[in-house]
C-alpha cells in the first residue's frame, strides 16, 4: 500500500518510478489481504491489469490522460460502470438507469483514473451500517465486530485498507461521510448538484449527492474535481478563519470520549489562528422530523415497479422502510418538504459570515454490529440510527457542502471532525480542510 498522494504519485508514474500495473498490483494484494472485511462487491483483476498496461504504454510516451493517470478508484456497486454488473446490494429487480456508464465514472476514466472495482454497500443506500443480509455485512477495519457506516461502507474499507487510493461513494443522509468517519479516512461530500447522478439508482432524487473517499483531504479534492469537471484552487483559507459550533444542540447528542475529543481539536484549531463562536440554529432539529418522510417517500417511488410485483428480493430491514414510504399521503410529503425549507433558511443564516460550521462526524463512536442504542451524554441512550445519521443528514438534506476527516481516536477507534459549508462554497471548504488538516496532523 503506497502512502503517497494521489499528485504524488501520479508524478511518480510520470516520471516512471511507478507504474500503474503496481497500483494495481498493491490494490490486489490489500484485497485479499483484507478479504474478511468484504469491502468488494465486484473485481476482475485480469481486466483491470490490462487496462493498467495500456495506461502504463501512454505514461512512458509521455502522455498522460490527466491529474488521475493510473490511480485505482473503486466505485460504489449503485452507479453504472461499463463492463461491471450491478446489483445495489439487493436482490430486487431494479428500475433501469438509462446510461450504460454513469457520467461521474466516465470524467474519471477521462482524468485518467483505473476503474477497477465495485464497493458493497447497505442496500439499495437505506441505511447508515454496512449490515446487509444478501451480500454480508462490511466489516470495520479497525475492528471488524463493529460496523463500517454505510451506506457506502465497502468505499470507505478499500481507502482504509489500501484496496485502491479513492472510492466514489454516494451521500443522501451521510452515505460518504460516515463510513469515512468511522474507517478513519477523508470524506466529500459537494454541494448538491454539483456531482453528475446520470447512471446512478437513486434513493432521493432531491437529496442524493455522489462524493468521493480518500486519504487526504487533497485526495478528496483532486477526485471531486474530475467528477465535477471543476477547479478548487480558488479556495483561500483567511487569516482568521471563522468557525461556528452549534454547541447548544450537540451537547446532549455526544458520547463523552467523542465531546473531550473534539474538544481538544477546538483547542488545537483556537491555538492556531480559528475564531470559534458559539451559534444556536433552531431549526436544526427540525431536520430529523423531516428527513425520514421525503426519503422513505422518494425511494418507494423508484422502486415502486418492485414493490407492487410484492417487493421480492428486498431484506425485511429495507422492505419496511420502503412500504412505510409507499403509504406516505401526498400532503404529509409536501409538508416534509415545506419544514426543510426552513431548516435549509436557517442554515444559511447560521454560516453567513462564518467560514464553516465545525462538529463531530459521529458523535460516537462505530456501533457493533447489529447495535439498535448508543450511550450519549449524562448517561443517556439514542437510537443508533438518530445519533449517526442526526450529525450528517441535515447537510444532505438542504444540500451544503460537507467534509469528514480524521480527528484521532474516541475509545481506541476513529473520530471525525466535521467541516460544513455555505452553499457552493465547496472549494473554499476543501482549502480550509486542507488548513485544518495539516493542523490536526
């Protein structure tokens, strides 16, 4: 497993002292070297090397496709790659996609990135673990008896564990940034819309975001940027970077070894410059009460061809959910609709003259497998599913920009700090990543 960067080592292969068939070649080894965990839905590893040699033949001509020139990415088993099955993690018929390749896949191939693989995931992207019953869970690399996140589990795995040097994941509730938090690497997820979903399944069409996982924040930053067919080194840190902390509503929420984590990265970014206000957005609990009914409503309509052929081939966990959906009347949709509104009023509001809002990932740390509660502040307990997916939904929901990366460790497992910003703003929050990133080490 190479610990370069991407720009690294993409200079490497331009210079020769690397080559794409060895990217590749440690990618195999890391796979079955982490088999056990499952991150891989699909490989074909004879394909792939002769899609590395190729890459390899134009390297030493001196021709390279772009900034991404024989990285291996692994894409999440939801968006359409040209020769690769699909399968979402379910046995369900699924609705088709229209594209044979999905266009974010396509800029990646064009960047010159080596599409080797499909992730397993929670199916069909409703749910926040990695658990599913068809494909096996995804299992936590720092603990496999713990859960991976999800729902872009297997992306998060193969980044931690050297399986290729970035994943494409998918974000409708926290799909990229949890499972990024809870393996220990970076996680992006854009604004919304700012990622092509032409050829991926969708959950939410009004929620769902594509973003990529990595190492580093500038790994995440160089991927999103061929996906998005846009440029980030635009983005300044300021001298005095101004961060806000909805404290008030994260208190009660927060495991303690995570809030003494986190408070500690408060302090290190304080030492360093940041100017950090306390702000109170009232109607961010709003977001919970909302969510629920526009996802489950939005995805029982994409699968509406296999719920009313009797919903053969989805697990109980997803089918529930999914008829839940289906019986969801018009006016409680439209009402959903009208209270994410004000959530997403009050949340530009917050950032305004802020230069992000700062909060946990998680604010605990990975559940095991199979956990229904957590234990939060004061000796509290939360649904497993309220606490993780209540720290990142309310960005998804409204479509900020959001960012995971590392913090250190809560109870010996990962921790993750949370970067949002304002509305397209996002290549001013990947340079403030990057500044807080270099901070924390």
């Amino acid at each position: 497993m190479t610990s370069a960067s991407i720009r690294d080592t993409v200079a490497a292969v331009a210079a020769g002292s690397v080559s794409c068939g060895q990217l590749l070649e440690s990618a195999r080894l890391a796979a079955e070297a982490h088999a056990s965990l499952n991150a891989l839905a699909w490989v074909d590893w004879d394909a792939s090397a002769q899609a590395a040699h190729a890459l390899d033949v134009e390297a030493r001509a001196g021709r390279l496709r772009g900034p991404l020139h024989g990285i291996p990415v692994s894409v999440k088993d939801l968006f359409s790659v040209r020769g690769m099955p699909m399968r979402a993690g379910t046995r369900a018929a699924l609705p088709g996609l229209g594209a044979a390749e999905a266009e974010l896949v396509a800029r990646l191939r064009a960047a010159g990135a080596l599409v080797f693989a499909k992730t397993n995931m929670h199916e069909i992207a409703l749910g926040a673990t990695g658990e599913n019953r068809w494909t096996g869970d995804v299992r936590n690399p720092r603990d496999p008896a713990r859960q991976a996140g999800g729902s872009s589990s297997g992306a998060a795995v193969a980044v931690a564990t050297g399986i290729g040097m970035g994943a494409v994941g998918s974000d409708t509730g926290g799909s990229v940034r949890i499972p990024a938090a809870f393996c220990g690497v970076a996680g992006f997820k854009p604004s919304f819309g700012a990622i092509p979903l032409t050829g991926a399944l969708p959950l939410s069409w009004t929620c769902d975001h594509a973003g990529p996982l990595a190492r580093s924040v500038d790994d995440c930053a160089l991927l999103f940027e061929a996906m998005a067919a846009r440029r980030t080194d635009h983005g300044m840190v300021p001298r005095t970077p101004r961060l806000a902390v909805p404290a008030g509503w994260l208190a009660p929420r927060m495991a303690p070894s995570v809030a003494a984590r986190f408070e500690e990265m408060l302090a290190r970014l304080r030492a360093s410059g940041a100017q950090i206000e306390t702000v109170t957005i009232p109607p961010l609990p709003l977001a919970w009460t909302c969510y629920t009914p526009i996802v489950r409503a939005e995805a029982a309509y994409v699968h509406r061809a296999a719920l009313a052929a009797g919903g053969e081939g989805f697990s109980e966990m997803v089918l529930a959910p999914l008829r839940d959906g289906a019986g969801i009347a018009a006016v409680d949709y439209f009402e959903a609709m009208r209270v994410r509104e004000q959530v997403r009023t009050g949340l530009d509001r917050a950032l305004a003259g802020f230069d992000a809002l700062v909060l946990p990932t998680s604010p605990v740390p990975p559940p095991l497998r199979g956990q229904l509660e957590v234990e939060v502040a004061a000796g509290a307990t939360m649904s497993a599913r309220e606490a993780v997916l209540g720290q990142t939904l309310p960005f998804s929901l409204v479509g900020l920009p959001a960012l995971s990366l590392p913090m250190g460790e809560a109870e010996g497992l990962p921790a993750s700090l949370q970067l949002v910003g304002a509305r397209d703003a996002d290549a001013r929050l990947l340079a403030l990543g990057r500044w807080v990133e270099r901070l924390l080490g």
